[in-house]
C-alpha cells in the first residue's frame, strides 16, 4: 500500500467498495494498529463490556431452581436456557425459541443496525476491551506498535512481545475453560480440572483446541473474524434500508472537505470535514466512515469520539459523525416504523406468543402409555376385562422424582402393576408393564376411552390419554 502513487492510492480509495479496508492492492493482507480510542462512547462501552465480561464469566456459576443458566451439551442432548431443561422431546420449542432470536435480531437489525456488533458481541468485547487494551499498555499507541513491529528484534522488543503473546495465551486459556463450562456444565469442568489429565484426554484435548482457536482469533486473526467469517456484516445488506440508525457521516455538513482554516482565516465553500483522518486512523476495522454504511464497519464508536474531539478544537458542533440514518441525513427526517419492521414485527409477536403459550402448557414430566401389541384383552376370573399397558415416563427436572401412575376415568376400574414403578432418577427415563381391569358393564364393543394422571406425591404432574379395548359381545355377558 505504501509504495502506490498517490494517484493509485486515490483511485484505490474512492472504489472502497471493491476491496476490503485491511487489504493491498496486490492481495496481501494490510496490518491494523487502530489508534487508542477515547472519549463519551468509548467509556460507556468499558462499563457496558465490563457488566457483559462479569455476566459471562459468572454465567456457570449461576443456577435456577438448581438448573444452570445456560447449557448447551450437545454430546449428551442436555439443554438448559434460563433455567429451564429441554430434552430432545423438546426440540420443536428450543428450535421455536431460536426462530425468535433470529426475528428478533432481524427486527433490531432494521431499527438499529449492527448495535449488538459494537457494544455486546463476545468478539468486539474480548478483543476491543481486553486484548487490545493489553496490547496499548505493553506496545503503546498506534504510532509506537509500529514502530516496534518494524524494530530489531532487542531484548526489549522480545520482552514486550513475548510477555504480551503470554498474557493472550493466559487469556484465551481462561475463556477457552468458561465456554467449556457452557456446553459440558461447571461440574464436570472442575473434574477435568481436578483430576488427572491422564483420566480426562478427551476434555484437555478440547480445552486446548478451544484455546488454540481463541488465541488465534484475538491474537492474529481480529478483525477478519468480523468482515470474513461473520455472516452478520452480510446479512445487515438485506435488513438495513434508508432508515437504519448506524454510525453516519453527515455528508451534508460536512462536504466538501478540506481544512477549516488556512494561514489563520476561514476557507470559504468547505464542510465541517476537516480531512484530519482521525476518523480512520481510529478504526478497527480500518474503513472509512465518510464512505458511508459499510459492510466491515461494526458501529463501535470509536470514530465519532474521534470526530467529536476535533469538532472541539476546531470549534464546530460535535455531531458530524453520530448515530442517524442516512433518510434523516439526507432529508432532516427519518421513518421509523416502516412497512418491513412492521412486518418483522408482526412476525416476531406472533413467534413470541407461540412460545410464551407453548412454554406454559409444557409439562417438566412427560410419559407415553402404549396397550402391548398382540393381546386384544384378557378375561379375568370375577368376570371383568383386562388389557396390558407398556408405560415410559421421562423426568425431565434435574431432581428425583417419586412417581405414582393413577386410572382417573372411569373411577370403577383398577390399575395393577406388573413390578415396581420406582422412583424416576433426573433427567432419567423409568419404563414399567401394568394393566387395567373392567368390569364388562362400563363398556362397549371395540375401542373404549379411558384416562391416567401421573402423581409425584400429591403433585399432579402429568395426565394423558389411552384406549381400552372390548369384545363385540361385551354388552351381552
């Protein structure tokens, strides 16, 4: 990049949108040492990072009515939001709860573009607010990591980078542990940990993948993982319209552009832009902002707090770069309910009532009573009827559950079981054989109607629905 012409580069620049900001004209990747950002957005992005690092960090520690938070084990199908447990019976609400996300993310993208990328992605944060922080406090600003980049390899230049790639290896190792307590649960990390390596190889062979990957993204990948790996930034090019709040360039303000003052006086016929490249040099995805909405840009801020510090020294209104659309830019007006939010909206509500409803119907046990295959009914001795029932009931809590399985309808019948229906263990699976005696009065030829109600002492945890069948005959006996 540094050796193009000037008239290359200018060419280069103004087809922004045929290239990528952290890439050379040749193909080769251009390293981004983004000036230390600071002032109003930038501070209250540190508060807002440091609640979600607390939240995410302590996230395994916290349980609901003896649930985690949130488990995503996939190995052995255990899933927990909220506290609240799914199994694979399950599946149509967990896939219905993430539909949701998804509108919901589409809807919040069309109101206020990529916000999440800035102020809340584990990526932006861990990267912006951790390791790049380290990075400004071992190397220095933009100005001085550049300079050692291009350094000897000294004694001091050694010490600060192998000192700095230590502290990213610490790092990624601790956040490689907290995502691995998401997925197998804090427990069974603490084992891993405790014990042996030797009895646990498959769960050091996964921490340590997962902190080789994390210390490959914040210490040498960065910023690509959001303009190539992310499907977010592509995504916001068919969820974003004219009225989309992002971070704007005011191009009606600030055009055209040139340095405010020459000699000590006013230059006449120029915008507010005093071509200071502040702006850019501040970027961590290395775009121009004053190009407008961007694929790569992930609104973090830096560039208005950037604009702003130099609106005050040159005396004009903070604001040349802010959160707008590009309808109130360009019109002083902006629309914010638009027929595509209502539409997402609409679909969003309607998603949301769907699994509020579902959710409150759902049953934390559930059993699955089949009439044996082969065997129509039995005769019994005192002259009632019999059939023989197969029962599956599945605990889906994370506590023992002592079950009793009930004949509710009709009242004059008698459930027997063949053994014992013990106590059903968490998240365990308890199957047992039973049957149901009749008397012949009650009923009528072929399928008749009968209910069960399934007790966990005097809680009624469950009542479901079956068949008993009857002789064509069974009226005339």
């Amino acid at each position: 990049m540094a050796q193009t012409s000037t008239r290359e580069r200018s060419a280069y620049e103004e087809n922004f949108r045929d290239h990528l900001g952290n890439v050379t004209p040749d193909g080769k990747r251009l390293k981004i040492h983004p000036r230390k950002p600071r002032g109003a957005y930038h501070r209250a992005r540190v508060l807002v990072s440091w609640v979600l690092l607390v939240i995410l960090f302590g996230g395994p520690f916290v349980t609901i009515n003896g649930h985690p938070l949130l488990l995503l084990n996939i190995i052995e199908r255990k899933f927990v939001l909220f506290g609240v447990p799914f199994w694979p019976q399950d599946f149509h609400l967990f896939l219905l709860v993430t539909l949701t996300f998804v509108v919901f993310i589409v809807l919040f993208t069309a109101i206020f573009g990529r916000l999440w990328c800035g102020w809340a992605c584990p990526q932006t944060i861990f990267l912006e607010m951790v390791f790049r922080k380290i990075e400004y406090f071992i190397e220095g600003d933009a100005v001085q990591q550049r300079r050692l980049d291009k350094a000897p390899w000294t004694a001091d230049k050694m010490m600060r980078k192998g000192l700095k790639h230590g502290i990213y290896a610490g790092l990624s190792f601790l956040i490689a542990n907290t995502f691995l307590a998401y997925i197998i649960g804090i427990d069974e990390l603490w084992v891993i940990v405790t014990d042996p390596p030797s009895q646990h190889l498959a769960g050091l062979g996964s921490i340590t993948v997962f902190s080789l990957l994390f210390y490959g993204v914040f210490a040498r990948f960065r910023e690509q993982a959001c303009i190539i790996v992310c499907p977010y930034g592509r995504w916001q090019s068919v969820m974003v319209n004219q009225d989309t709040i992002a971070v704007t360039y005011d191009f009606q303000r600030g055009e055209p552009r040139g340095k405010a003052r020459k000699a000590g006086k006013e230059v006449e016929g120029l915008g507010d832009c005093v071509e200071c490249r502040q702006c850019v040099q501040v970027c961590p995805t290395g775009i121009d902002i004053r190009n407008g909405i961007q694929m790569e840009c992930v609104n973090c801020t830096a560039c208005i707090d950037a604009c702003d510090e130099v609106m005050d020294r040159v005396d004009r209104p903070k604001g040349l770069i802010r959160y707008s659309s590009f309808r109130s830019i360009e019109g002083g007006h902006r629309r914010l309910v638009t027929p595509r939010t209502l539409g997402y909206a609409g679909v969003l509500l309607v998603l949301l009532i769907t699994a509020v409803s579902l959710f409150g119907t759902r049953d934390e046990v559930q059993a699955v009573i089949l009439r044996e295959p082969g065997r129509l009914y039995n005769e019994l001795p005192d002259g009632r009827l019999s059939n023989f029932y197969s029962v599956k009931i599945i605990n889906k809590t994370f506590s023992t559950l002592p079950i009793e399985l009930r004949l509710e309808s009709p009242a004059e019948g008698e459930l027997t079981y063949l053994g014992t229906l013990g106590p059903v263990a968490p998240q365990g699976i308890v199957e047992g054989r039973f049957y149901v005696a009749l008397p012949g009065k009650l009923l009528q030829p072929g399928r008749n109607d009968i209910v069960f109600s399934l007790w966990s002492g005097a809680t009624l945890v469950h009542r479901l629905e079956s068949s008993f069948l009857a002789p064509h005959d069974v009226g005339t006996r």
